[in-house]
C-alpha cells in the first residue's frame, strides 16, 4: 500500500471527529501569533524604553498617549504585555494537550472497536494460522499509531508548516539573507530524511514482527500454565 493510499484510509477513517480535528487545528494555529508577539515587548523596552527610537505606530494606536510618553509607563506595559503574551502561550498550550487527548482516545476507540468486529468476522482457520495474539497485539498496540499520525502527526506537522512560513516572510521582510541562510538547511534535512525512511520503516516492521511473536509466547504460556508448571518447564518458556 503506498503512502497516498494509507492516508486517504486514515483521512475517512478520522472522518466523524471532523469538527474535532478542526477545532484541535484552529487552536494549534493560535502558535503563530503568540509566537510572533513573544519579541515586541522587548523590542519595545530597548527601542523606546532603553533607546531612544519612537514607537511603531501599530504600537502607538493601542497604547494610551499618557503610557506612550512616559518610558515608566511604557516598560510597566512592555512587562504586562510579556505577562500576557506567555499566560496566553500556556493556555494555548494546555487547551492543545486537551484536544490532542480527546480526539486520539476517540480515533483510538473507533478504531480498534473496527479491528474488533474484523477479527470476529475472520475464520477459525486464519486465528489457527497466525494466533490469537497476532490480532491481540494489533488491536492493542498498532490501534495507537492512528493517534500518533493524525493528532501528533499530521495536525502539529500543518501548523508548524503555518508558523515556519509566517517567520520566514517576517524573517525575508527583515532581511533576505539572513532568511535565506536559515532556509539553506531544509534541503539536506529533506534529503537525508527520503534517504533514511525505507531503512526505518523496515526496522519499525520487524520491531513489531518481534513484539507480536513475543506477545504470543507470553500469552501461550500463561494460557497453558497448568501444564508448564506441571512438567516444570518454567525455564524453556521464559
């Protein structure tokens, strides 16, 4: 199965928590402002509270002109904008860990009551072949991964792609070459990262092939412990 097939398999199994996986998206894109304000009040105390230059008039249409005049006044605000600007990040923060926790229990839930219903609907003979614990081990281990790959994965991926471009035109705004400079990384990281993935991704697979074989040895011998402890074969099994 390719990597377009999978995702579009995760996209409509993640189908019903639509408005959650938007929700959950609108509030990790609330990182970008947040980021982008964090340098105005310093900006601020050492442009117009330290230095000597006039604020900016974005800045100056939101503060009082008594606060604007009075370098006291200003850096009690700069010092109130900083406090505000982090409790906002925090909150961002917490609301982000709570939606990440609803939504991936939820897909982790409908996701393996499906991998349920199909390994009842699997025959006899197929269980017989691989064993219960194969299926077992799925349903509890592997059911997970659609939480990683659409909570932690893709969604934060979307976002951070968000905040990147957003610095990077503020950056360019600045000065090109600086962002030019910070941009020279991302081909080799793309690169190394296409180079790497099929060796990872076999390794992951047989990672897994030796859980589930291990698994299925445990669940054997805790299953017929009657009969381990019967002929003493407590060390052959473990």
């Amino acid at each position: 199965m390719t990597d377009v097939a999978l995702y579009r398999r995760l996209l409509r199994q993640a189908r019903p928590y639509w408005l959650h996986l938007a929700g959950l998206f609108g509030i990790g894109l609330l990182a970008s402002p947040l980021a982008l304000l964090n340098p105005v009040p310093l900006k601020i105390v050492v442009d117009s509270v330290l230095g000597t230059r006039p604020l900016s008039p974005a800045v100056r249409a939101l503060l009082p002109e008594t606060v604007a005049g009075s370098r006291d006044a200003l850096l009690v605000a700069a010092v109130g904008l900083l406090l505000a600007v982090a409790a906002l990040a925090q909150l961002q923060a917490l609301a982000n860990k709570f939606m990440q926790a609803y939504v991936g229990e939820r897909l982790v839930l409908g996701f393996r009551t499906q991998l349920v219903r199909q390994a009842q609907r699997l025959s006899l003979s197929y269980h017989d072949s691989k064993g219960a614990a194969d299926s077992l081990y799925r349903i509890q281990q592997d059911a997970s991964v659609i939480d990683k790959i659409m909570v932690e994965g893709i969604i934060p991926f979307i976002s951070a792609a968000v905040t990147l471009g957003t610095m990077i035109v503020v950056t360019a705004r600045l000065d090109w070459q600086l962002a030019l400079v910070a941009l020279a990384v991302s081909p080799p990281l793309f690169v190394l990262s296409r180079l790497y993935r099929p060796r990872m991704r076999r390794q992951h697979r047989h990672i897994k092939k030796l859980e589930s074989s291990a698994l299925a040895v445990v669940q054997e011998t805790l299953g017929a412990l009657r009969v381990v402890k019967a002929f003493g074969g407590e060390q052959r099994e473990t």
